[in-house]
C-alpha cells in the first residue's frame, strides 16, 4: 500500500468521494472542510446512470439506492401541464438510460462521509480519512511531479496551518479558492436565473416519474426522493441578486396558474423549507484540471448550469477518474506529471461538452422567452419521438469509469 499523502480541499460531494477513491487505494487523506461540521443544504438530487456507475466503483452505489428512490421514467409538459414528451415511450418499455437515483442531498453526503470513515478499527488509521472542519483553505503551493511536494495553507480560527502534500484536490466548489491561485483569470459567472428549491412532505401528487415543467422563462421540476418525501425546484430567470421581502409568496406568484401539480407543491411549503440560489457556472471553462501537483474535481473545475442534471455525477466521475488514473498508478510508482495529464485529458473535454450542453439545454428549455418561442418548442417537441431525446443523452450518461489497473480497486 502506498504511503502517499492527498490533502483535499472542500468536504462536498466531489470532496468526499475523490477522498473515498484515494482510501481505496491505500493513500492516506486529509479532507479541509470550512463549515464548521460536515453536511449539505436540505434539497435532493436526481443522479443519473453515469452518476450511479461511479457511485458503484466507488463501492457506495448500494447505499445510495437504499436511501433514495428508483425513478424510471420522465417526461416534459408545459406550464399548464399537457405532455411535450414522455420517457420512454410506451409505459412498459425499459430505458435503463433512463433510470435517475433520486436522494436527499444529506443522505448521499452522508453515505459518502461513512465511506470516509468506516467503522473499522485500522491500524495507523489507515483506511480512514481525517476530516477537518472549520478549516478554511487559504492559499496553495502547486509543487512540482517529480519535485517539491504540494503546500497547502489553512486556517482554523484564528490558527493558522501549513501541510504538505504529495497531491493535492481542489474539491472547494464553484467559488474554489484553490483554483483562483492557479487560475486568477477565471471567475464564475451569474447563468441568468435563480432556483428556489425544497423537500416537502409527500403531496399524493408526484409519482415515481422525473416531471419538469417548461414556461416562459422557467422551469419546475418534482421529483419523490423517499417513501414519504418529495423534491421540488422552481428554475426562473431573472436578474442577478434579486430578493423578495417573502421568497415563498414570490415562488407561487411567479408559478400561479402552473399545472395543479406545481401548485400543489407549492401549496404544500413550509417557509422554512425553502431555498433559494442564484446560479452561477463557469463558461468559459478552466485551462486545465491539473496544475503542479493539483487536480481540480467538481463544481471547482466544471459548475455548469442545473439545467443537464451533471453536477453531482460529473464530480462522482471525477472522483473515480482519479482514484484510477492518478492514485493507484501513482501509488505503484508511475509517474505523477503523466497521471495528471491523463486526467486532465480524460474529464476537461467531457465536461466542457456537458457544461455547453446544459446552456443549451438551457436556452431550449427553462430560459426561453414567451409568446412564439414557447409555441414553436412545445410543437416540435410534440412531434419529436422520445427515443430521439433518449439516443441524444446516452452520450452523457453511458459513461463508464475507466478501467483500473489490472489487480486494484477503484
Ligand atoms: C439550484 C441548483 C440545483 C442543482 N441540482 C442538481 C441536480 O439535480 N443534479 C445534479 O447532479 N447536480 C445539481 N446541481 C449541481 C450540484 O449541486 C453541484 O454540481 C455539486 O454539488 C458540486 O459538488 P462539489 O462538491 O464540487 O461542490 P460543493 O457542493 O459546493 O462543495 C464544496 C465544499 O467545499 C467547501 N469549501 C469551499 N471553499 C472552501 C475553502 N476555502 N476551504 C475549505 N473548504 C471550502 C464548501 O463548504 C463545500 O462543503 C445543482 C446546482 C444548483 C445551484
């Protein structure tokens, strides 16, 4: 096993499965998490198959599924809540493409943060990452492959700490601090809309489809994430920075008139239940993923719009990816400078095509204006068979992790 040493910043999704991945394969990991516990904001997530793959080699897929819900169908309607499409075609037909995980967001950090900690007693700690809240990263060193080992500064407090690194994952998201020392030049970008979101407790309404509804400007979305809980977002385009004196009122003005059912949910929520985000990407994409000894995973290397459904299940192939392509070749001795190249050439053109896609995605859909417009897209979507949608998205949802070196795990 390999005595090598990652320090991750950014305990999220990307963080914690990138540290699962390493553990995997017998580094040992240092998770810096700023909040002061580890923990995600109370709205779901629907992972699609990519997503599950990598959840799989990952060895977490399995309670990933007992804590969520198996949704194996979707479909488009507009405002008023008549069909645009329906996935898969006919009701009896299987699309395993299809297939979304649908989670609370808690659950699957959570399911993530038991990998990172097994409840095994390990000697020397191995096979455990050590987290550490309340750690603010402040600054990096980058190293070199082959040459001086990574830096990384933080603080706890009013303590300041320095650690070395022989690899170091900037997990820290879309604002990461990590990627601003590398890549000054590069700054996140408002996308245009704002997400008001919440999980309610089940309205009878929402069923085992993915539903979204596209308006003018917007998009609402519902999906069951449990027995007896539901997930819903409302996606609308407007300026940045808005605010309203009482969100919730502002969500069902700007939904009133919706199909009964995006009312219904709406109906159903408690103030406290709701969030709102301003949305901001990356569109002009990074220069690379990998920098000195520095790999840069999730929203910190790719935050694209909501709009494809790929945040979580292009960090979780993040993740993977670098549990195969850097931190067991590594681990046996490869060359560090190669890995991180292989890397970077593995998931920076994939994810730049999947970050344009959802802008796409984007302008078709949730951000498209009213009056023609709106006419125009529900008519061709009308007559546009599912299984065109559905051949068009396997592209992103066929990915499979790649293969780990003959012998090794993820
Ligand atoms: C409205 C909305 C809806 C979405 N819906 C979906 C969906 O349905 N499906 C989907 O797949 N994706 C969705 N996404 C995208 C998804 O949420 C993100 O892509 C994903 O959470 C990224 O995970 P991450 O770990 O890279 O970043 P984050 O979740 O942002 O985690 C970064 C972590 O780093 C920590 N951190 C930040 N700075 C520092 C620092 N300096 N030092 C130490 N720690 C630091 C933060 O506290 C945080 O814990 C949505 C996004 C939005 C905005």
């Amino acid at each position: 096993m390999s005595k090598l040493t990652a320090v991750v910043a950014g305990g999220g999704i990307a963080g914690l499965a990138t540290a699962v991945a390493l553990l995997r394969v017998g580094w040992r990991v240092v998770v810096l998490e700023r909040a002061p516990e580890f923990g995600e904001v109370g709205a779901g997530v629907a992972i699609t198959v990519n997503g599950m793959a990598g959840l799989d080699a990952l060895g977490v897929a399995d309670a990933v599924r007992a804590a969520g819900r198996r949704i194996r169908s979707a479909g488009f309607q507009d405002s008023g809540g008549r069909w645009l499409v329906r996935m898969p075609d006919l009701p009896a037909e299987r699309e395993p493409t299809l297939w979304l995980s649908a989670v609370h967001r808690q659950r699957l950090h959570a399911a993530l943060l038991d990998a990172a900690l097994p409840d095994v007693a390990l000697p020397d700690a191995a096979g455990r990452a050590r987290l550490i809240t309340g750690a603010t990263v402040t600054g990096v060193e980058p190293g070199e492959p082959g040459g001086p080992r990574a830096r990384v500064s933080y603080r706890t407090g009013p303590d300041v700490h320095v650690v070395d690194a022989d690899l170091v994952v900037a997990a820290d998201g879309l604002r990461s601090t990590v990627r601003a020392a590398l890549f000054p030049g590069v700054r996140p970008r408002y996308g245009g809309a704002t997400s008001w979101r919440a999980v309610i407790e089940d309205i009878g309404r929402i069923g085992d489809t993915f539903v979204a509804a596209w308006g003018p400007g917007a998009e609402f979305g519902a999906l069951r994430i449990s027995a007896t809980q539901v997930y819903w977002y409302g996606y609308v385009t407007q300026a940045e920075g808005t605010s309203f004196d009482d969100e919730l009122a502002a969500a069902r003005a700007r939904f009133a008139g919706w199909a009964p059912w995006v009312t219904g949910a709406l109906a159903a929520t408690m103030p406290d239940q709701l969030i709102r985000h301003d949305v901001f990407h990356l569109p002009d994409g990074v220069p690379g993923y990998a920098h000195g000894r520095v790999a840069l995973a999730g929203d910190a290397a790719h935050a694209m719009l909501p709009t494809s459904g790929q945040g979580v299940s292009t960090a979780v192939e993040d993740a993977v990816t670098i549990g195969r392509l850097i931190a067991t070749p590594v681990g046996g001795g490869a060359d560090l400078g190669a890995a991180l190249a292989g890397y970077d050439a593995a998931r920076r053109p994939r994810c730049r095509r999947i970050a344009r896609q959802a802008v796409t995605i984007a302008r078709f859909g949730a951000h498209l204006p009213g009056g023609w417009r709106q006419t125009l897209r529900n008519d061709l979507l009308r007559v546009t068979p599912a299984r065109v949608m559905i051949t068009s998205g396997r592209s992103v949802v066929g990915w499979a992790p790649p293969p780990a070196p003959a012998g090794r795990g993820a």
